[in-house]
C-alpha cells in the first residue's frame, strides 16, 4: 500500500492492535508512528530482507519476543500480519 491510498497520507491514524501468542500487547493507532525513520534506524544495524517484520516497543509495556512467538498485528484499512519469531538479533 502506498501513502496515496491511505486516509490521511504519509501520518494516517488507522487503528492499530497486537498480540503474541494470542495475548493483546498493544492497542493504539499509528498516528505517532514514524514508520520510515523506524526502518531506517533498524536498517543501519541490520541488513533486511523482503519479508522481514521489524517488532518495536517502548519502555511502558517490556515485552521480549523469544523464538517460536507469533506476533500478530492488525492495522486498520491495511490488513492483518501474522509472524512466528525465527531469531532475535
């Protein structure tokens, strides 16, 4: 999906809910989300690969993703994603 076709462009504010292993962790919207600087920051660290999930949190809620997790996320209009966590770098 590209930034035209999204309500509100390049900072939309779609609902935004997470799960690992069934367990709500993170109900919001991407409103304060900076999605670009997010990729780029990982990417100077890591090389990523097409297919890649770049998991991130904040302080407020320590959650560590372990190997064999599955991590969902559902971004409203968007669409749903789920990964099982095959390493943690």
């Amino acid at each position: 999906m590209t930034p035209d076709e999204l309500p509100g462009g390049l900072r939309p504010r779609l609902a935004l809910h997470s799960f690992v292993d069934g367990r709500p962790v993170q109900k919001t919207d991407t409103g304060d989300l900076d999605f670009a600087a997010l990729v780029h920051r990982v990417a100077q660290r890591v090389r990523l690969e097409p297919g890649d999930v770049v998991a991130a949190g904040h302080d407020e809620v320590p959650l560590l993703l372990s190997e064999g997790c599955v991590l969902e996320t559902e971004i409203h209009e968007i669409g749903f994603h789920e990964s099982v966590v095959e390493r943690v770098t």
